[in-house]
C-alpha cells in the first residue's frame, strides 16, 4: 500500500505543476507576438524553418513532469515493509482513566472525556519504546489493554472508551489503585501509574490504597480533569437540558478534587498536575518526571519498518530535468549546449533553469550543520547554541547527537531538569559511548539540580536529585571503555552518595530537633496551664474565705437578735406568771387546758410528719432522681389528650448503616 509521510508536499506541488504550465504558455503567446513584429506573417515560416515546435513542447513536458517528480519525492512515498529485530528501552506506565459520568460534564470542551483522551493520545504519541496499559475504571475497573509496545492497538482501545465501559457508577479510586499494583505486581521494571479523573472520590478509601502502591514502590502521577467551580452532568444521550440527579431529585454539580489528587499523588513521590483546557498536564508529567527516570531494557521484539521510496521519484526527476536542459529547441541532434551553444542562450532558458535550481534550494531538507552550533557553544552563546540545536531537532527529532548538544547547551545556562531531560533522549544512540557521556552528563547535571534544591531548602528534592545522580553515574561506570573515565564516574558517585548521606543526616537530626523542642515545650504547657489552675484556685480560695466571713457575720448578728428575742421572751413569760398567780383556780385550768391543747396539736402534727406514708418514700426518691411519678405522668398524658385530642407517635426509620450508592 502507498503511503505518503508529508501529503501536503503533493498539494504544493499540484499548484506548483499549474504555475509552471500557466507560465509556459504565456511564455509561447508572448512569443509569437514578437515574431509578428519581427518579420510579416506569410515570412514566419521560411524564417524560422529550423525551430521545432515540437521538441519545445517536449521540453515543457520534461519540465512540468521533472517538477512534479521533485514535489513527489519531498512527500516521502513508503510502500512495501520488512521486519526488524530491536531491542528497546524504555519504562512501564499505566494510565487509570476515570469513565464515570462525572466526566461528561462540559467545563472544559468538549467534555472531560473527550478532552482527556486527546491528551492520552498526544501522550502516547512522544513514547519511544515505553510499555504502556490502559485501565479504565467508574465503580469498579478492569484491564482493557495489558502493557505493550503496540500503540495503534492502546489507541484503538483508547478511543473505544466511553462511560458504558464500566457498568458500576461512581468513582473509586481506591479500588483502582489497588487493581494497578496487580497488573504491575510481577514487573521489575519501574511502576507507574497515571490516574486521569476529576478526583471525586465516592470510596473515600483512595489514600489507604496509595500508601499501600508506595510499599510496593509504584509511582502515583494525578491529572485532574475539569475545574473547581464545577458543571452539571448531563444525562448519557439525555439530549439537551436532561442532567443526573442525586436520591433527593436535585442536579449532580461535578467539581474537581484536587486536594485528593494531590494527596495521592505525594503519598507514593508522585505529582500532581491539572489537565488544562489543551492537554498540557501530561506534558508536563512527561516533562518534568518521566523523562528523567532512567529506562530499564526490555525483551528483544520485531518491529514492522516501511520501505522508503523517495528515490525513485527523486532519481526521475533529476533525469526529466536534465533532459530538458540538454535538449534545445533547434532541428538538430541532441547536444551538449552548455558547451557548444552556451553563447546562444536565451535568456528565458537560463531564468527557467535557475528557477529549478531555486526550488531545489528552498524545498530540498537541508541537514542541520553541527559545527554552527558547535561554534556557538565555543564562544560561549549557549542560549543560541541551545536554540540552534532546538531548531535542528525539528527536522531530526530523533537524532541522539543534536539532543546531547542541545543537554550541554541548556546545562550551561543552569536549566538542569531540561538538561538532564536532553541527556536522557540522547541514551537512544546504538553508540556506546556517546550513552556512557550521555550517563555521565546526566549525572552532573542530577547533582547540580539537586544542589539549586538544598539552596532553596527543599532538602527532599535534593535528595531525590542525588539518587538519580548515583544512579546514572553508575550507569555510566559500566559503559565506559576506559578506565580513566571509569575512574572520574566512580569519583562522581561517590561525591554524590556523600552529599545525599549528609543531607539526610540533617534531615533526621532535625527532625530529632524538632522532636526535642516538641517534648520541652508540653512541661512549660503544663506548668503554665498549673499555674493558671493554681491561680483560680487561689481566687477560688479567696472568694469562698470572704463569703464564709460573710456567713459569720450575719450568723453573729442572727445570734444577737436571738438572744434579745430571748430575753424579751422570758420577761413576758415571767409578767404572765406573775398574773396568773393572781388569778382564780377555775381561770387558770381553763387556761392550763387551752395551753395544752395546742401542745397535743403540734404534737400531732409532728407525729403525722415522722409517720412514713404508703408510697412517699418512692415518691421522694422518684423527685430526687428528677423524674415523674406514675400519677403525675398519667395527668400529664390525661392534659395533653384533652388538649390536642390524640397523642400520635410516629415510629422512627431504622437506618440500616448502609450509605445510598451514587453512580456519578
């Protein structure tokens, strides 16, 4: 089958085709004209008898086809393939992508999904010989693609997605990260994972699963999909208007979590991105992480290569183009002119040939000269020499040379993530040696950026940056041929390992710091909180030493009218003694028996009040523990019922413990 790797080139060359035939004919009528006035038409003939018209129309045929064979050859036709064995590098990356409906919502165009597997797709598409899965999941998830190599079949699963993939509703991503470290559970490859959903965890088991995925040494990368503020869930085929709704009938609003995307992400030394409204959230993961994790070796595979066919159009068009130029326009024999007839010319042959020559300059791929940039890295412009090389991997993306200069470039102006991104690009080279400098390089460039970190006091970073340093210094140690270099790499590391030693000494010694200083602080605490204790309790003291004061106070003052009440009582008792002395006998048994009566009275009524009662012990102790006696629940009942007519009383639901399941 026919293929063309740049079809645009045939668009351009149809209109170029076109040009040519317009300018040739032009070029025929113009030049009839001025034989009319040259000479008389009935003379035309006779004066020109050695012109061949049709050789000249032969040479614009030659032309024309030559052109259009040019454009041909720069459209790069391919048909035909063999198979080739390689042996690829590269890491393990599986992608979690959420299909719940929450990823219809339009908050970004044309919906969550949609967007997100654009994204994907450009995403696979800068992978060179990195495995990669697919591992849809809503509810629940399941393998869709296992890791491969193949990405026209991840693409074609890719885009089979849909939120029918999962039957279950919601979101749980807990159960999803679980599912990934058996599907990455055998491999000795590094293990990724990149979750791509709109963090709406309906499980809330998400973190439990993460801390799980880092003992097993998986790396976590989040992608939030959608924006904070929010959009409805339009209904799957509900048409316009027709939204989910949730058990109490009101609309779903979905909104993206990133407060647990990152949390997530930060449990396993992942990182979290949002997706934006182009897709550059992957990018950016690529970029900045996982670019720089050296690629481990995978199986020898066979790869299918389309056979280049550029020649044969190219070869063609250089022979029509020759021709034209070699033959003339004379009844003569084929001729060299350039030798015999080069005096003789004309003027528009010569502007038609070096218009050839000038397409040749402008269209033909120029390879990108090295000593330009090298020059440029020599004098010391590397902003230039970085954006030389930039300029050249556009026409030559993967050539291993252009990304190592372009890594030396870039570490020079103290870029040392894109450096060592650069170098990390460049171990794609068959040449072992330009892969041990490209280790090499890398390291440096690892253990200065690990050096900008602890400036900036991210001594985490730093030593994250270290690790990677020892480890592509150690690579490097074992690809170098020679023992001086081997030499250098082993320096390197082992200034590396001392560095990353000495800032995790000071990392636990400050935290043992922090620890102590944490410890000196609860006994001050606790004396302070002492000592306000103690001085309520003083204030306590005080103010119940005044009120007893108080008390004794008018307890004297009680005692005084006491005992003048006391007094005045026993001076009226001694005046009535004294009259009833003189009083007759009858008179005062009248009145000893109305003074005892009252006596046997009060008597009685203390009786009464020591007598316990049937029931008024239980009835004290009922009003003591604050609750009502039977009787005085019964009246209560008895009002309530003549007030309100019926005491209704409505049984409360049992809840059943089980939460509603919600399947957005």
């Amino acid at each position: 089958m026919l293929t063309f790797v740049s079809p645009l080139w045939l668009t351009a060359g149809l209109l170029a085709c076109c040009g040519a035939v317009l300018f040739l004919s032009l070029r025929t009528v113009h030049r009839r004209k001025e034989l009319t006035k040259f000479a008389a038409p009935h003379l035309l003939p006779q004066l020109t008898a050695n012109v061949s018209q049709a050789r000249r129309r032969l040479k614009n045929i030659l032309f024309v086809l030559g052109l259009a064979c040019l454009f041909i050859a720069l459209a790069r036709p391919q048909w035909g393939s063999r198979w080739i064995e390689v042996r690829s590098k590269g890491v393990d990356i599986l992608i979690g992508f959420d299909v719940s409906k929450s990823m219809l919502a339009p908050d970004i165009k044309p919906s969550r999904l949609e967007r997100a597997k654009l994204a994907v797709r450009d995403f696979t598409a800068r992978l060179d010989g990195d495995r990669i899965g697919l591992l849809p999941f809503a509810g629940t998830s399941f393998l869709m693609c296992p890791l491969t190599t193949d990405y026209d079949a991840f693409n074609a699963s890719l885009a089979a997605l849909n939120t029918d993939a999962i039957p279950k509703g919601g979101t749980d991503i807990g159960q999803t990260i679980e599912d990934a470290v058996k599907v990455l559970a055998g491999e000795l490859n590094h293990k990724i994972l990149i979750l791509i959903t709109d963090g709406e965890d309906l499980s809330q088991n998400a973190l439990r699963a993460a801390a799980v995925a880092k003992q097993e040494k998986m790396l976590i990368y989040t992608v939030g999909v959608g924006t904070p503020q929010g959009e409805l869930v339009p209904l799957p085929g509900g048409g316009a208007g027709n939204f989910v709704k949730d058990e109490r009938g009101g609309f779903v609003t979905s909104r993206l979590d990133e407060k647990t995307l990152a949390a997530v992400a930060e449990t396993t030394g992942g990182i979290y991105v949002p997706l934006g409204s182009m897709g550059q959230g992957l990018d950016t993961v690529y970029e900045r992480k996982l670019a720089l994790i050296p690629k481990e070796e995978q199986a020898q595979r066979k790869k299918k290569v389309l056979l280049e066919r550029f020649q044969w159009p190219l070869g063609a068009a250089a022979l029509l183009l020759s021709l034209d130029f070699l033959l003339i326009g004379r009844r003569r024999k084929l001729r060299l002119p350039f030798i015999f007839t080069a005096g003789r010319r004309k003027k528009e042959q010569v502007a038609a040939t070096a218009a050839v020559l000038l397409l040749l300059y402008m269209f033909w791929p120029v390879p990108a000269r090295a000593d330009q940039g090298s020059d440029l890295f020599q004098a010391g412009k590397y902003e230039q020499a970085a954006q030389f090389y930039q300029n050249a991997l556009t026409n030559d993306s993967d050539n291993p040379t252009l990304h190592f200069n372009s890594g030396a470039s870039l570490h020079q102006q103290k870029k040392y993530d894109a450096a060592a991104a650069e170098f990390t690009k460049a171990l794609q080279s068959s040449d072992i040696t330009l892969q041990a400098k490209s280790y090499f390089n890398r390291g440096i460039s690892q253990y200065r950026a690990g050096e900008e970190a602890e400036k900036k006091a991210d001594r985490v970073q730093a030593v994250q940056q270290l690790k990677q340093a020892e480890k592509s210094f150690a690579a490097a140690i074992k690809l170098a041929q020679e023992q001086q270099k081997k030499d250098k790499a082993a320096r390197n590391q082992q200034k590396a390992k001392e560095k990353r030693e000495q800032l995790e000494k000071q990392q636990k010694e400050q935290s043992q710091q922090s620890e102590k200083d944490d410890e000196k602080k609860e006994p001050q605490e606790q004396k302070k909180q002492e000592g306000q204790e103690e001085n309520k309790q003083n204030s306590g003291s005080e103010a119940k030493q005044k009120q007893q004061d108080s008390k004794e106070e008018k307890n004297n003052d009680r005692a005084e009218k006491q005992d003048t009440s006391a007094a005045q009582k026993q001076n009226d008792q001694e005046k009535q003694q004294q009259k009833a002395a003189s009083m007759p006998d009858k008179e005062q048994q009248k009145k000893e028996s109305t003074t005892e009566n009252p006596q046997k009275q009060t008597g009685a009524v203390d009786q009464n009040r020591k007598q316990p009662q049937p029931g008024g012990k239980d009835k004290e102790e009922v009003k003591i523990m604050g609750k009502m006696t039977e009787e005085e629940a019964g009246n209560l009942l008895d009002s309530l019922k003549a007030e309100q007519g019926e005491l209704n009383f409505i049984p409360q639901e049992a809840a059943d413990g089980n939460e509603v399941d919600r399947d957005w």
